[in-house]
C-alpha cells in the first residue's frame, strides 16, 4: 500500500474538495488532485501530443505555488 505524504490543499477553496498537493516518499511522485481541465484546455494541451486514456489534465490555481514549491522540496529531499 502506498503511503503519501500531505503537503498541502489549495487555502481558497471548500477544503472538502479542494486541489491538493502530495508526495509519495518512496518514489519522489508528486500526486495532484485539482480540478479537471475544460474543452479549451485540453485541446491546447492535445497540440503538443496525444492524452492517453490513463493520463488526466487537472489545473491548480496560482495561489497553491507555495505548496506546489514544497512538494518540490520535498520530493527533491527524498532522493539524496
């Protein structure tokens, strides 16, 4: 089972179903929850390449760049 390491929830949303940063500290993985991307977004994204089924485009807004920096950090930490 993998364990994940909380690093943060966007503070301007329902903390109920707010975007949220983890890190999985036995890979380094950031794990993103956020809300899923619209038509508009997903088209300019499929310019550069396929979206494979198993893959998602979620959008965080900019206030969550702090914790985004720490999941950074942190998954940076859990390499050396």
């Amino acid at each position: 089972m993998t364990t994940l390491k909380f690093i943060g929830k966007d503070p301007g949303s329902d903390t109920k179903g707010s975007p949220t940063v983890f890190v999985d500290p036995s890979t380094a993985d950031l794990v993103i929850q956020g809300w899923k991307a619209d038509e508009d977004t997903l088209s300019v994204c499929r310019e550069l390449g396929d979206l494979p089924d198993h893959e998602a485009v979620v959008r965080l807004p900019a206030r969550m760049i702090e914790i985004l920096r720490k999941a950074c950090d942190d998954a940076e930490r859990a390499h050396l």
